[in-house]
C-alpha cells in the first residue's frame, strides 16, 4: 500500500484525488496539506478521509507518518521547494506542471531524485488520453512519414476574473501565463511526438484581455529543428471554444488530434489527385483504429502509471527530465518574446535566463496586478481535452 500526502488543496488537487481513489487496493491518502488549512479540511470531509491535516510542508514531512508519495498541486514557485524537502525526506513525488519555474529549479530537483533515490514524475495528463496515445503510436509507425510541420493550439478561454486570485497573473508567482501553464501541455505532447528538442525558436507575447494580470495571455512561436521542420504554438487564454489540438503534417499524410487522417498524392503536373492517396489513408485508419484503448485515460491515468512504477521499479512515464525539456521550450519562448530575437537551444546555464531571478528582471509587464482574493469558491475547472 502506498500512502500518499497531498499538497495544495485547490481545484486540480480534486483531480488528483479522484484518481488516487481510483485505486483503493494500492494507495491511499494519508495527509493534506494547505497554507489555508480549512481547504485541507474540507477536502478530508467531501472525500470522507482518515487523513492528518496539515498548514505547512515541514510539519507534515516533519510529522512522523509514513509518506510515500507526495503531490505536489500549489502555485508554481514553490514546486521546486515542496519537491525537494520531500525527497530529501526520502518521499517520491508527482509535481504538477509545470514542473518549476525555470531551468536551475528543474536541475535542483533532479539532482535531489538522484541524490536520494527516489522518483519523480511530471504531471502531462494528456498522454494518457486515447487521442494522443493512438496519434504517438501511429505516428511512430511511420506509415505517414516524418514530421515537416506540427501545428499546436493550447486553446484556453478563462474570464477576466481568473487573474483576480492572488498568485495568479504575476510573473513572481504564477511564473508567467498560458505559455507556462497552460501550453505546458501540448508543449510536452509536441516534445514526445517529435522526439528531440528544436534548435531555435521565435516568438511574440501580448496581453490582449486581462488588465489585472502582468503576465502574456497570448503568446505565438514558431520553432525550427535541425532537419529544417517547424512546428508554432498557439498559447492562449483568449480563444472561446477553447478547441485544442495538435496537426502533424507529415511527409505523406497528415495526423491530427482530433483524430482526422489525410493524404495527397500528385498528379504529372504536381497538382494534388482530386480523391487523394485512398489506400495510404485507409490503411492510416486501419492502423489508427487497430490499437487497444488505454486502461485509464487523464490524471488517473498517469496515476496508475506512476504506482505502477513504484510497485515494479520501474521508470514512470513522464519522468523530470520531461519536465525539464518542457521547462527549456517555454523558457525560449519567453526569451525569444522579451527580446524579440531569434533564440538558440539548448539554453546553458551561464544564461541568465537559465534561473527564475534571471526571469523575473527580464519579465515584460504588460499591465501591474494591483487588485487580488484570496480563494474562488469551489466551482468547476477546466482540464482540457487534447
């Protein structure tokens, strides 16, 4: 049995606990901590826990109960800090994303998993939804070819209101916007569909909608890899509808997610066939259709997938190395947006953007946060679909 400690009790917290509860016979919480422990307090009664309520970290990793497992679901710029104390004390640790707020918080925290021995898992829900696991196995058949352009759309639309609570929308705390928090998502997909990281990246950021929040809620970049392929990024908190998804055109048929399946096939005069490459797409869809439905999709998903690799010893799927790689995308992306100039990767550590203070001196201000509450009441979130 794996007991397993929550920390931050806000609303994708729920999220968590409705998949740690998928699996009663292999977990099971044991603590909840929040710096409003009247949160905690409620999550204990809505989910009818026998669990220990905590106001801070060190008391509870302090406090003698056996943990295991520690998530970590607070606000970005303490999830380097949670992590780390945790595996310090020995604990493994799932870290919601992103991962941290910059590069060196990303190597403090997998010099802490190496140095105790631990695991650590990333949170990225969406490889575990059927769409994008069936998009990755058959883009690695290999039937379409290989990627010449992956178009991302981290669609999100949130209210005014969203930068209203008192962490959000300031580069301090937040770390930024829907680049960090949102695209974080199909950033990592974009990572695992292509395999490699690009070689350089350039990018705009704007604040078109949100005057309470200092940070982009709009951001667009475009990336180059070494073969000459692109791939852009829309990160947004603007879009109605939010209609997510991710479209690889391939070298001979075109994948997306939405699942939709294209090919064209020429004419002499390189014109495309009005029917299209009818057996190229049949046998896509063949091969699409043929592959065995997860077990478990989203968080609960990863969950089992993070349990089971602490059961077998095994790695888990989404490791902090993953995280990492995410990290370093966005973090080019904000680079590449504050200087509007063409940015380079890898980003080494003797750059200043490397850190979250070489971040925050940077950071474009597109409005000052002057207004904030402290909680929203508990009320339906959004998680996405692709």
């Amino acid at each position: 049995m794996i007991n397993v400690a929550i920390v931050g009790t806000g609303g994708i917290a729920n999220v968590h606990m409705g998949g740690l509860l998928t699996f009663p016979d292999r977990c099971r919480v044991v603590a909840l901590c929040d710096i409003y422990p009247e949160k905690a307090q409620a999550m204990k009664e809505k989910y009818k826990l026998d669990c220990e309520v905590f106001a801070d970290h060190h008391a509870m990793l302090d406090s003698g109960i056996k943990i295991d497992l520690v998530h970590v679901c607070t606000p970005p710029y303490v999830h380097c800090e949670i992590a780390v104390d945790s595996m310090d004390k020995g604990c493994n640790v799932v870290v919601e994303k992103p991962m941290a707020t910059c590069l060196a918080e990303c190597d403090r925290m997998l010099e802490a998993e190496k140095r105790n021995g631990v695991t650590m898992a990333c949170i990225a829900q969406n490889r575990f939804r059927n769409s994008i696991y069936r998009l990755k196995k058959t883009l690695d058949s290999n039937l379409a070819g290989k990627i010449c352009l992956a178009k991302v759309e981290s669609a999100w639309w949130r209210g005014h209101c969203y930068y209203d609570l008192w962490w959000r929308g300031t580069w301090e705390k937040e770390g930024g916007g829907p680049t960090l928090n949102h695209a974080v998502h199909h950033i990592d997909m974009l990572n695992w569909l292509e395999g490699r990281l690009p070689e350089s990246v350039m990018a705009m950021l704007t604040n078109v909608m949100h005057d309470n929040a200092e940070v982009e809620d709009l951001s667009l970049a475009c990336l180059r890899y070494e073969d000459g392929s692109l791939a852009q990024i829309t990160s947004s908190v603007v879009h109605h509808g939010e209609e997510q998804g991710i479209e690889l055109q391939c070298a001979d048929a075109k994948l997306s997610a939405p699942w939709e399946v294209k090919a064209e096939v020429s004419q002499a005069n390189g014109f495309p066939k009005k029917e299209g490459n009818v057996e190229l797409t049949q046998k896509l869809q063949e091969y699409q259709e043929s592959i065995p439905a997860l077990a478990w999709e989203g968080h609960t998903g990863e969950i089992d997938d993070v349990l089971t690799a602490l059961e077998t010893g095994e790695r888990p799927l989404i490791t902090g190395e993953d995280g990492k790689r995410t990290v370093e995308v966005i973090t080019g992306i904000y680079k590449s947006g504050f200087t509007g100039q063409l940015v380079k990767f890898p980003i080494s550590p003797e750059d200043e953007y490397y850190t979250f203070e070489g971040i925050l001196k940077n950071a474009v201000h597109f409005y000052e946060k002057t207004a904030s509450v402290e909680n929203f009441g508990e009320e339906r979130i959004t998680v996405g679909s692709y």
